[in-house]
C-alpha cells in the first residue's frame, strides 16, 4: 500500500506531458487490475474479507486520485 501512495506523490508533483499521461493511464490500469485481483482472492477466501476490503477501498480512492489528474 506503500508504494501506491508513494507513486501517487511521485505523478502528482510531475509536469503535465505526454508521456505523463501514458505514465498516470498505466498507473490506473495496474491499480484497476490490483482491485480485481484483490476481489478474486477474498472470493476465493485467500485473504479475509476485512483485509480485503480495506485494500480495495484504498485502491479505490487511489483511482479517483489519479482519474482527477488525467481530466
């Protein structure tokens, strides 16, 4: 959980480029399929549910975080 919120400190201070925003679509990608991963293995019962959860919901705002600096 760390480094999602170092990386999200790291893209925030950055300039608006191009390759910024192939940076911070990347970013979204790995954080949407880090959700879903997360939700398969409380599914599975490989993490708890309040684990889980708790992750998610992290990785949830990190999106939204990340989606307002690409708009």
């Amino acid at each position: 959980m760390k480094e999602i919120i170092i990386t999200i400190g790291v893209l925030m201070g950055m300039t608006s480029t191009p390759d910024d925003k192939i940076i911070l679509n990347e970013t979204i990608n790995n954080i949407q399929d880090m959700k879903e991963w997360m939700i398969e293995d409380r599914n599975n019962g490989v993490i708890s549910p309040e684990y889980a959860d708790y992750y998610i919901q992290w990785l949830n705002e990190s999106e939204v975080k990340l989606i307002q600096i690409t708009d």
